[in-house]
C-alpha cells in the first residue's frame, strides 16, 4: 500500500495509461503498463474507482481494439472484467465501454467483448439488491426476485456462458471456482434449473473440469455441484452417474478420489448399478495412492448390494493372479539399466495385493461373500499371491486374508494345511503378517505351483 501510494502520489496511473495510447509504444512496453494497472485494481473497491476516474476504461478499451498482439488483448479484457467486479460506481461505463466494441474492426477484439460483456452482465445481475426491510417483512418478495434474477439470467445465456469459462484454457481457477459457484447457485433454486443446466451439456463441462483443474478448491465445487445435480433430478440422474464413472479413469488422483466418493452417494439414488463401473473401479486398485484405493475399496463394499456384486467378486480374485500380457507390458522405465530391475509392473502389484486386502475385507463382513469368494477358488488365488516375491505387500495381505478364511472354514484349513506342508502352515497360522519375512524359495514355490481346489469351487 505504500508503493500504491507513491505510484499513485506522482501520477503513476496516467502515466501507464497514456503508455496504452501511444503508436510507437511496443506491445511488450503494453503488456507490461497492463499488468501494472491490473496489480493497482487489484489492491481494492477505491483503486478501481481511481483507474477509472482517470479515463481508464476508455483507454484500455482502445488498447483492446487496436491491440495486434493477442496475449496484449486478453490482458486487457482480463482488467476491464476486473474492473466491472465489486465497483458499483463505474460498472455501468464499462459495460457500456464493452458494447463499444463489438462493431470494432478486430474480430478478436469482438470475440473477447462479447465474451466479456457477457460475463460483466451477469456479475450486474447479481448485485442487485432487494431492500433489507420489504425482504424481512415479505419473504415471498425474494423468492419472486430470485425467480425473476434466474430468468435475467437463462434469457441472456448465463448458464452456457458461465459453462464455456469452465472450459477455457486461459480462464484462471478463480475464475473456474466463481462459474462453479454462480451454477450451483441456479442448480439449487429447483429441478426445472438442474434439468436445464444438463440440457446445456453442464454434465460434461463440470467434469471435465473436476478432471482437469489444478484447484482443489475448484474440484471440490465441481464435485459438489455434479452431486447436486444428480439430486431430485430423476431425467438426468443416470447420466450424472455415468459422468463420474467416466472420471474414474482419469490422470488425477484427486478427481478420482472424489468421483468414487460422489458415486457412494449417487448410486443409491439411480439404484441400479451400471456395469461399466466395474472395470474402471477395479483398475483404481492400482492407485498408489491410499485415499483413493480406501474411496475405491468403500465403494466395491457398496455395490454388493447391487447386480454387480458377481463381476466384482470374479473381478477381485482373478486380479489376485495377473495375466500373463500383464506381467509383460513393462513401463519402460523398468528396462533402464540405470534403475533397479523389478520382474513386473508395479501397479499390477499394487492391484494384487488391494485386491487380497479387499476380499479380506469382504470375508469379515459378510459370510455370504465369503462363501461366494469360496466358490471362485479365492483359496488358490490367495496362496498364489501369497509367493509373489516380487511385492511384499501382496504376501502379506493375500496371508492375512487367507488365515481368515482358515480359521472360519474348516475345509479351507483342511486344504490349505495338506498344500503346505507342517512347516509352512505352522509359520502362516502363527504369524501371518509376518510369514513373507521367513519365506524361503521353495515355500514360495510351493505355494505359487499350489493346486488346491475346494471341492464345489
């Protein structure tokens, strides 16, 4: 603030702005007056009066016009919206210094105004106020405000344009995270809204930018308002549902988190299950990433309730034994001689042994999964993964579960025991955890080559 008050005291402002009107002036020498205007409006409400008391709007307007560099132009049209925000006194002149410009030669510079405009109007729309006390003595004054605002609002195409933002490549995240915000806001005034809003392809664009957005903040909007959408809203539900199935595959681990934690909620609401989630959903257990494998693990708990539950129990028990492509479709990081040498993938590992933890999990909770995983000869699975001498973790977990499964089920031990041996069995039943520490070769062998097969399995 005392730089400000220097900058301002020997006329800084004027001097930066006339910068903007000069010819010989070069697009940096532009740029760079832009950025420095900018970082004065920025500082507050009475900086951007000042800016536009000096006949800023009409000189930064003009920059935008004649401007022949496109990074100049959109740093102009980034200050004048930021102009138009939070300064009642002076928004007017720049919507009006907007609409200036949509006759104006350059068809970027129309582009931008438009856009601009648009935006500007819809931030004037939202500021408008219902006196305090007509509001507390007639409620139904302000629901029949609101009503009015919305329809303002979908007459000049609010809901598309606040969704084009959502996909702009230059559009910064607080701007994503105030689009986010002005959706929810007509989302949670009815259905009619909601269903209008997935008309609009606003399923898709707030996806993709849970997907893609750097923001957690923005994320965490995004994956509010889908969830929003998906209640009391029976027509689009189920396409909702498949958006966030869609994400699941998604390079974020964030989105992923949160789109399999949206999905515990949504998928009661559509009550049937989609059979395209299981895939994906199983593909998560390969997530290094533990809150991502507990919201993958949370929600397989959840769809046992659902037509799904068989593909997922085959799903985990065959990933208890990796495919053989598997086993050879390195990264090629692994073939570097410069990095340690691993015998397989690491995240189909890491899938192996989520996958013993999850049917582990499954066992205890139920005895009718438990008996089902029976069924799906789980047994050998397990001890398959339980020699896996490549991943620690798939040892241990694969031996936890299974010493479950032993101590529940008495011909599961019976078959167990005779396929391992006194020794081995001895060493699994009294320590489990611990049983990858004492392994040697030939008990891992014995129990990746083991033939057990439970009678009716």
């Amino acid at each position: 603030y005392k730089f400000l008050a220097e900058f301002l005291e020997v006329g800084g402002v004027l001097t930066v702005l006339e910068i903007l009107g000069l010819r010989q002036a070069k697009e940096a020498d532009k740029a760079e007056a832009l950025r420095l205007v900018t970082c004065v409006a920025n500082a507050g409400r009475k900086y951007k009066e000042l800016i536009c008391e000096s006949y800023g709007i009409r000189a930064i307007a003009e920059c935008l016009a004649k401007s022949r560099s496109e990074e100049t132009q959109e740093s102009a049209r980034h200050l004048l919206q930021i102009l138009a925000q939070g300064n009642p006194k002076f928004e007017v002149q720049v919507y009006k210094g907007l609409i200036a410009l949509l006759p104006c030669s350059s068809p970027k510079a129309q582009q931008m105004a438009a856009q601009t405009l648009r935006v500007v109007q819809l931030f004037m729309m939202m500021q408008k106020q219902v006196p305090g006390n007509v509001e507390h003595r007639y409620g139904w004054v302000h629901v029949s405000y609101l009503h009015k605002f919305l329809a303002e609002f979908l007459e000049v195409g609010g809901v598309l344009t606040v969704l084009e933002i959502l996909g702009l490549r230059q559009a910064k995240e607080a701007d994503k995270a105030e689009a986010l915000r002005l959706v929810t806001c007509v989302a949670n005034a009815g259905r009619k809204y909601k269903e209008l809003i997935c008309e609009s392809y606003g399923i898709r664009a707030i996806a993709e930018c849970l997907a893609k957005s750097r923001s957690e903040e923005t994320q965490e909007s995004a994956r509010h308002l889908l969830q929003i959408l998906a209640q009391g809203n029976p027509k689009f539900e189920v396409q909702v549902y498949k958006g966030l199935i869609a994400l699941l595959p998604c390079s974020s681990p964030k989105a992923q988190q949160m789109a399999a934690q949206t999905l515990r909620v949504v998928q009661p609401i559509v009550k049937s299950a989609n059979p395209s989630i299981v895939d994906p959903l199983l593909n998560l257990l390969k997530t290094l990433h533990l809150e991502v494998q507990y919201e993958a693990i949370e929600l397989v708990k959840d769809l046992m309730d659902y037509e799904v539950q068989d593909p997922l129990l085959k799903g985990l028990v065959k990933l208890l034994r990796p495919a053989k492509e598997d086993l050879l479709n390195r990264p090629d990081i692994l073939d570097d001689p410069d990095v340690p040498r691993m015998s397989a993938p690491l995240p189909v590992f890491v899938q192996q042994a989520a996958a013993a933890k999850t049917i582990g999990i499954l066992a205890r909770e139920s005895a009718e999964y438990a008996e089902k995983l029976i069924q799906l000869r789980v047994v050998h699975n397990l001890m398959y993964a339980m020699g896996n001498v490549d991943h620690a973790d798939s040892q241990r977990q694969a031996a936890i579960s299974l010493e479950y499964l032993c101590r529940t089920y008495p011909i599961v031990d019976e078959h167990v025991h005779e396929a391992m041996g006194d020794a081995l069995y001895d060493s699994f039943m009294s320590n489990p955890e611990a049983l990858y520490t004492v392994m040697n070769a030939v008990q891992a062998d014995v129990l990746v080559s083991n033939k057990v097969n439970i009678p009716g399995s």
